[in-house]
C-alpha cells in the first residue's frame, strides 16, 4: 500500500517520526541531543507548532504535535533538521544525507491522543533502554511527571488532557496494547489518519480529498480465521 500526500490541518494531533538514512545513528552524545532540541524548541515556536511529546533515540525521533498553520510541520522539521544535519556532518567531517527523506507523519484523532503519547514516552521502555518511561532523559515523559524544560505546550496539553504528574506516570506505566501500537506504525508509515469513520469521513470533507479506513491491527495469516 501506497504512502499517501501529506495531510496537514492546522490545530489537530499529528504524530512525527523521522529516522537516520540507512538507520544510521543521528545523536552520538548529549551534546548532539541538546543542540537538536534547542533547535527544535526554537522553530517550533518562531513557526506556531505546539508539542505534546518527543523522544529521542539513537537512530529516530518520535513527536506528537499539534500545528498551527498548514505549514507550521513543514517549516519546523525541514530548517531544524537541515541545521542538525549541517551540525552533525561537520563535527564528523562528513557529507551526504543523515536523514533518511522526508519526515512521517499521520493525523490523529483526539480520541488517539492518549495513546499516542503514551506509544511515544514508552518508546525507550519497548526497545529495553529503560524500565521506566520517565528514565529516559530524552523524552517528554519526564516533563509530563514534573521536570520541565519549556519543550512542550503545557498550557494546551493540560486544555486537553486534565491530568496530574501522578496520573500520567501510572497511565504511562502500563504496557501498550499490541494492535495500538501496530495501528499507530501503520498509519503513520502510510500518512494515513487514524480515527474513528466519523472523524475520518469529516477530515475528508474538510480537505476535499477521499479518504479509506484501514483495517486495524496485524494482518491476519493466510489460512486462519483468528
């Protein structure tokens, strides 16, 4: 199945995720990372693009956004991630691409957005890094539990989702379901919105564009009605 064009409307969730070319590591230090998010932070919010979530790993980044304007995901990711290439390319002396194409993107529907963030903030938990999601210094989770560094949009996160430090780590705790977590890798690879038909059916009238539901979850196996 095909990757879809963009879809991009102003004020609606939208999960991120951008890997190194090749899977090549794109932060060798803390530093690496620092400069990234200083970057980040500074477009963000130079071109109107409120973050909920972020995670850094070694080869990837994940975020769960919400733009502003139509070009708000466009202008942040583009400039930020053409001055860490710049950055990263001449600390290592190198050349060529670090990022592999344009970034992925997949629109959410707000009834999503929970379990969004929670994919993201686990991140380093799934790949065995850490224990706890809130372990991982290069993650928002450590913010939503109660150490900020002015990276996400409090003000709205808070607008939307009314919960304490507290209960966003035992939300964050938990162990995702696997279809969730396969849903939200699917659509996004795909830049297809996930939601509900009804959020999909009023996405689609508001765009002009005709858009399908996909099923959810792993494919069946060929010769099994499980």
């Amino acid at each position: 199945m095909s990757r879809t064009a963009r879809i991009v409307v102003p004020d609606l969730p939208y999960h991120i995720t951008q890997r190194g070319n090749y899977q090549q590591e794109i932060f060798q230090d803390n530093e690496d990372r620092l400069n990234y998010l200083s970057w980040i932070n500074e477009y963000s919010k130079k071109y109107k693009l409120s973050i909920f979530a972020y995670c850094l790993m070694d080869n990837h980044v994940h975020f769960i956004v919400i733009p502003q304007k139509e070009d708000s995901l466009a202008k942040v990711f583009s400039i930020s991630h053409m001055r860490y290439s710049q950055y990263f390319n001449k600390k290592k002396n190198a050349s060529g691409h670090l990022w592999q194409g344009r970034f992925y993107s997949c629109v959410l529907d707000e009834g999503y957005l929970l379990t969004a963030l929670r994919y993201v903030e686990r991140n380093p938990v799934r790949a065995g890094i850490v224990r706890k999601p809130w372990r991982w210094k290069w993650s928002s989770a450590r913010e939503h539990v109660g150490r900020r560094n002015g990276i996400i949009d409090l003000e709205k996160i808070t607008a939307l989702i009314d919960t304490t430090a507290e209960e966003w780590k035992e939300y964050i705790d938990l162990d995702e379901n696997e279809e969730e977590v396969e849903d939200i890798r699917k659509h996004t690879l795909l830049g297809r919105p996930l939601g509900t038909k009804d959020f999909i059916s009023k996405l689609a009238k508001r765009i002009g564009m005709v858009l399908s539901v996909l099923p959810r979850g792993r494919p069946k196996k060929k010769g099994t009605n499980k």
